[in-house]
C-alpha cells in the first residue's frame, strides 16, 4: 500500500504539460523504482532476521529458582521421619509462648500431690492466662525428680499433668491440654521453703472440652492450639 500511494501522488503531482511533464513522470518512475528498491531490502532484511531467529538454539541451561523449604517458611508446619507434626518449632500455632507475671509452687503436708501454677495478666482484673502443671499420686503420679513427655491423656486420667487457661473473665476459660512435650524437673521439694526447679520443652496445647464432673477432657474439633517452646521454673515450694 506505501508504493501504491506514493505512485498516485507523483502522478497527481506531475500534471505539465510538455518536457517538463516527461521530466517529472521519469522523476516520478525513479523514485518509485526508488521506493520499490527499499521496500525489497527491507523484505530481504526482514526475511534474514527471521531466518536468524528460527537459527537460534534454545538455552538448555535454564537455572531453577531456589524454593524456601518448609522449614524456612514459617507459615508451614514441619513433619518429621513418622509424618508427626512439629507445631512448637513453627509459629503455626494459634498462641504461642508464655509472660510470666506471677508463679507459685505449693503441695499438702503429705506430699501426694504437686501443683506449680504461673499467670500471664492480673486474675482480678481479666483477661489473663494461666499455666498449671500437676502431679497425683493417686492416678500413678510421683513428686520427685523425673524427666516426662506428655501425649494427651485425658485430664481425667493423668498422674502428671499440664493444662492451659485463656480467661477473658473469671468465668469464661478456654481450657488447653499438653498433647506433646517434655518436663525435665531437676529439683522438687516437699517442704516449705524448698525448691521446685524444672523446665518444660517444646510444649504442644490443643483446645479440649473439660467435664467439671468427670473431669474428661475432649479434644474440640477446629479447636485452638498454643505452643511453648521453652519455659523454666524455678520457685520456692509452700505446703498447706
């Protein structure tokens, strides 16, 4: 179409009469032969251009992009050689770790029973949270020294046992059994006065239903989790 339009307007353009006339048609032929001459080049470029590029070998070499694996993604929960689930080492938990505000450690004069309590917040003035960890000698339970993981026996059965609270009243608690984890306790007296030293590791909650009756705990379907990965105790025992 660009030949065609230059050809129509030097025509246009050449109406004389006479060797003017013949001048400007040869003018008007040459620079159409001009035109044509450029068109022709610009084809063959064109055509040597894509020849070049149906030449070019496709690089083979092509470098994948590093992919996070997922214990880099912090938004992943990691598995370990049995397909188990590590939730205390990845953030993935709904709670997670645990401020220390207040703490006690008390057991009878008898000895058949521990309790080492801590709380994060004010229990008069909610919310707040607490962490409760128990030993009953009565359900196999024995207050000494010892090191204990814990697999989500049911609070109803368990000789030693750990708990959670998250309290937006005083009457309004949802309650968090250990389902993994251990207890290393190194020092546990049985007097006032005494020593409770411990430390907890990797510990793994999940939201349960308690019966206050029974004192069975059911796992809530969808329920919250919370995750310590590590706390220490060290407080001076009470008895009563």
């Amino acid at each position: 179409m660009l030949v065609l339009c230059l050809a129509a307007c030097s025509a246009d353009a050449g109406k004389s009469s006479g060797a003017d006339a013949g001048a400007n048609n040869v003018n008007n032929l040459n620079n159409v032969n001009n035109v044509n001459n450029v068109n022709n080049i610009n084809n063959l470029n064109n055509l040597n251009n894509l020849n070049n590029l149906n030449n070019v070998e496709p690089d083979m070499n092509v470098t994948e992009p590093d992919m996070p694996s997922a214990e880099e993604d912090m938004g992943m929960a990691v598995e370990d050689m049995n397909g188990n689930i590590d939730m205390a080492n990845t953030g993935a938990c709904d709670e997670n770790g645990f401020n220390v505000t207040e703490s006690f450690a008390e057991t009878p004069e008898d000895a058949t029973s521990f309790y080492y309590e801590i709380f994060d917040g004010d229990v008069e003035n909610p919310p707040f949270k607490q962490f409760s960890f128990e030993i009953y000698n009565e359900f196999g339970g024995v207050v000494t020294t010892q090191t204990f993981t814990f697999d989500g026996e049911s609070y109803a059965d368990c000789g030693v046992c750990l708990l959670a609270f998250r309290c937006s009243t005083a009457d309004q608690c949802d309650t968090f059994l250990a389902q993994k984890g251990d207890v290393e306790i190194t020092q546990i007296g049985t007097n006032d006065g005494d020593t409770f030293e411990a430390t907890f590791t990797d510990i793994e909650f999940a939201e349960v239903d308690m019966n206050m009756e029974t004192f069975e705990s059911t796992l809530i379907p969808g329920g919250d989790s919370w995750c310590i990965p590590s706390l220490s105790a060290n407080e001076m025992v009470t008895t009563f």
